[in-house]
C-alpha cells in the first residue's frame, strides 16, 4: 500500500527530526494538553483567518482544501486559493525569518494544486502578528527535484540512531516536557 506523507512534517522535519517521531506517538492526544502558550495563540489566530469569510462576495476563493500530490506522495491542507489571481498565501502567526521548511511546504502546496488542475501564478506567505506579506517566486524543475531528494530523505530517516539534540531549538519545541532526549523544559513551562 502506497504511503503519503503529511507537507506539515517538511517544515517539522528540520526543526528536529526527532519531532516527527513524537508527534506520530502523541498525534491522538489533545494537542492543547502539550502545546506550549505561543503555538495555542497563533492557532486562534490562524483559525480566526481561516474563519473569515471574504469582504466582498465577488471574491473567489479556497480555504482550508486538501490537495494531494501523487508525484511527490504528499498531502496536506492549504491556507488560501485566490481563484481569480491564482494567488497560494500561506499564513503563519509571526514570521520573522523565512525558513527553509517554510518554503518546503508552500513548493509541496503549489505542486499538488497545478498536479488536481488548480491555475496557480502567484505564492506568497502572510505574517498575521504584523500583517506583512512575503512574495516567493514559483517554484520550477530544479525545486520539485530538490523537495524529492527532501522528502526521501525523512522517509529514510532511521528515528532510532544517535542523536544529538539542540537545545536551543528543544527550548522552543512543544514536545520538550515529553521528549526522552532532552531534559530541557520549554520556555513557556
Ligand atoms: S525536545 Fe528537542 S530533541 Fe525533542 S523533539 Fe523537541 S527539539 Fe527534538
């Protein structure tokens, strides 16, 4: 049986690959019970985004879709499809920096709506904390090889080998009170 992988892990996977592990033994519980205080804020105010409905009726468009790739075995949940620009927006609360893994997921989205039939010209990300938009180019041919070579590399990971944790990054992470690797506690504790 084919096997898909969530885009979320694309991003998640550079954080730490270790949290991808966590995330798959704590996906069945309320994620409110280890989520720290930042993370719960952004997902109300992301949910408040999603949950918008457009200011003028006249506007097209597609919040909240699953897309799927079959070429890249990925799917996920986009944020925003303007119809008429064929506009892709991906919101995140704060963005201060434009990570690798950000555009990972954003490429992963573009790629599975041109792969179901979607016309998409335009990508950018949304900061909703200081409401700053972030053009990004489309991605081409050198991009789609490179997310590939990104994904078979988390599908190759092997979860039991050493590893050494980061713990300025573990510092940051909402698995920290549950992680075997760490002893550090987040910072919202
Ligand atoms: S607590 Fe540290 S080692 Fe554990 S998943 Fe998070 S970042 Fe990775």
């Amino acid at each position: 049986m084919e096997t898909y992988m969530p885009i979320s892990f694309l991003n998640d996977f550079i954080f730490c690959p270790y949290s991808l592990y966590l995330h798959q033994v704590f996906d069945d519980s309320n994620e409110e019970v280890f989520s720290a205080a930042p993370q719960q804020v952004g997902k109300r105010h992301h949910a408040t985004i999603d949950n918008t409905p457009p200011k003028s009726r006249k506007l097209k468009l597609l919040k909240g879709i699953y897309v799927i790739s079959h070429r890249l075995g990925i799917y996920g949940k986009i944020d925003t499809l303007h119809l008429d620009e064929g506009r892709l927006v991906e919101s995140k609360y704060a963005i201060t920096t434009l990570y690798q893994g950000y555009y990972y997921q954003l490429w992963a989205q573009y790629f599975a709506l041109v792969e179901m039939g979607y016309v998409v010209k335009q990508l950018a990300f949304f900061s909703i904390r200081d409401r700053t938009t972030h053009p990004v180019a489309l991605p081409g041919e050198v991009e789609f090889a490179e997310l590939q070579q990104h994904i078979r590399l988390i599908a190759h990971y092997d979860f039991e080998q050493n590893f050494t944790p980061n713990p300025a990054k573990c510092a940051h992470c909402i698995y920290a009170a549950l992680c075997d690797k760490t002893n550090t506690d987040h910072v919202y504790a």
